[in-house]
C-alpha cells in the first residue's frame, strides 16, 4: 500500500467546506510528488501540478516542490480550491454494453469512435455524456471527470470501468497507481512476433506534436508484454499486457518494436505499404478491411473496492474488426464465428 489516512483519518467536507484530504505515505519511497498525486487522486499528472505550485499541497506541513520524492511516515495533506461552476453535463442519448454493474461500480464496453470525457470538439457527445443520460451514478472527481477511472482513446474499443461512487474511485485509483488492475489488449500487428517480447521504454510527449507521443528518454517509465496469439501471412495476432498504462502506450510501444498496430492512422508506420512483394497485395487488402487502429481492450482484471473479490472480464472481438482479421487469417469461413478471440485462444 502506497498511502493511507493518517490515524485521525481525512477530513471530511462539510456543507460548507472545501474538500481536504490527509493521508501517509507507508511504501519505503514513491515517485515525485506531482506523479504520486495524480496516481493517488485519479486526476492527470498536470492538475496535481497546479494544485502543488498553487498551495494546495503540504507535506509535513510544508510547501513541497512538485519533484519531491516521498518517503515511508510522510504526511501529504491536499487542499482542494474551490472550484469554479463545471461545465453542465449534456446528457448524450448513446445506448451503452454493460458487462457488469452492481452499486460502486460499472463495467462497460466502449464503441470505437466515442471520446471518453468532453475535451474541445467534443463537449457534448462524449462517454460520459452518455452515462449522465443513462442515469448512472457517478463519483465526483477531483479532476472534473466524474466517475472515470481510466480512458481508452477515441478510436480503441473494449472494456473500462467506471466509478459510481468517490470511495469506489479512489481504491480503484491506488490499485491502478500501484499496478494492480490487469489490463490486456487484443491488436492486430504488421510482422510477426517471435514468442514474447518483454518492451520497457519510457514514453512521454512528441516534442514538437502535442498530440502524438513516442519513446522518449525523459518520458515515464511504461513497459508492456506482446504475446503472439496467431500468426497470419504478413500480420499477427497478438496479446498485449500493460504493467503501466501511459497514454498510447500499446500503439507508441509496438510501432518502436516495429509491430505497428494495422489500420493506426497516427503509429502504423506506411500500414500496407510496408509490406512488399507476393503479400503486398493481401496486406493492402488487410488494411482496406481495417476501419481503425485494430485494438481492443479485451480483458480487465482488478479487486472489487467493496466485496474484496477478484474480477475478471473478457470482451470478444468487435464486429467492425471481424473482416480485417478474417482477411489476415485468409479463412473466410471465420466471418461466421462469433468468438473470434476465444478461437485463436487468446484467453487461455
């Protein structure tokens, strides 16, 4: 366990209190404090960052600098600004797949295509927009993402958890900060992987596209595990498990091995184009049949924040991937299968 209340316990909100939260620090040592926040609270790294240069941190009741590394026995005491109005949340009329729902908690499949929360472009059709209008509780997040727990981005598909209430939130976001929330992904790669390949490269912003990331040496640590599920002709089936979970991280690690995900618009290296010769032909066929970046999140695994009990979750191919992976396998006859994944053995 990374932190915890102190004995007194945090400070709760009263009708007319801005929200203040205690807590010690009981690991040997942790990251800087900007990124031990932002694990801790659920919220990015760059709003622990501002709440720290603003005051709001004190460690030991002291003004700490954002680059402090903590140590076992220091107490980190946060004091939330009061906030300005948040935006109205329009509720966004989206039939969503619910894969498990109880009274803390949500597992849901998100459609490729779907932002996750309102960002410039997309206030009003968002993710979360479609949960307001479904009616589902939502935890009041810190970082003014309600019920979020972690994204997938707009064009991936597959499973996320979402927080109904803030305690659910805040065990949900220590066990993901300390690596104990199982997040596997079934991608589509050019090339052919060989057994299983180990990757840990940092990765952080592309310096001169804010948009893009890559593996960069002052980036955050990140490290994945690709497993080959099935090999095709001129692409694999692959498994990927994240032990960190940065931003592009599978797109950004497997297009450094160069395994760039099919149908990756941003990563995917040339797509088709890198193929040459007698498969040339059946990988632009492949690429036509893809969409989108061919990726999934395919499996969730975490601790329940209120029953204790281990869960785990599969979600199966998706329906507008079926023909790219049916035209890399070369078997038509697949098209009629509706557990792609659990054919191939991906979760075995």
């Amino acid at each position: 366990m990374v932190g915890r209340p102190p004995p007194s316990g945090p400070t709760p909100p009263g009708p007319n209190t801005i929200p203040r939260i205690s807590f010690q620090v009981t690991a040997p040592s942790t990251e800087r404090l900007d990124r031990f926040l932002a694990d801790q609270l659920a919220i990015s790294r760059t709003q622990a960052a501002k709440l720290i240069a603003n005051g709001a941190v004190q460690v030991n009741d002291q003004r700490p600098r954002a680059s402090r590394a903590l140590v076992r026995g220091d107490l980190v005491c946060v004091q939330f600004p009061e906030a300005a109005p948040p935006r109205e949340l329009v509720p966004y009329p989206l039939a969503l797949s619910a894969v498990h729902e109880d009274d803390v908690l949500l597992v849901l499949e998100k459609p490729a295509g779907l932002v996750v929360h309102p960002a410039p472009g997309h206030w009003d059709d968002t993710l979360l927009n479609a949960l307001v209008a479904r009616g589902t509780p939502l935890s009041s997040s810190a970082g003014g993402r309600p019920g979020i727990v972690h994204r997938l981005d707009k064009d991936t598909s597959g499973l996320m958890i979402v927080a109904k209430t803030d305690a659910a939130h805040r065990a949900l976001g220590r066990a993901l900060g300390q690596r104990k929330v199982g997040r596997v992904y079934a991608a589509l790669v050019w090339g052919h992987v060989h057994g299983t390949l180990d990757i840990d490269a940092p990765v952080g912003r592309h310096p001169k596209d804010r948009k893009r990331m890559m593996v960069l040496a002052t980036g955050r640590p990140a490290r994945s595990r690709v497993e080959q599920v099935a090999r095709f002709e001129t692409c694999d089936l692959v498994r990927v498990t994240l032990a960190t979970g940065r931003t592009h991280q599978v797109r950004v690690h497997l297009a450094h091995v160069g395994h760039p995900v099919v149908g990756d618009p941003v990563y995917g290296s040339g797509g088709a184009r890198r193929v040459t010769g007698v498969q040339r032909p059946r990988a632009e066929a492949i690429g036509k049949a893809a969409p989108r970046q061919a990726l999934h999140a395919a499996v969730l695994r975490f601790v329940h924040p209120t029953t204790r009990e281990q869960q785990e979750f599969h979600s199966e191919w998706p329906a507008d991937l079926r023909s790219a992976l049916v035209e890399a396998s070369g078997d038509p006859k697949l098209l009629a299968r509706p557990n792609l994944l659990g054919y191939f053995g991906f979760f075995e």
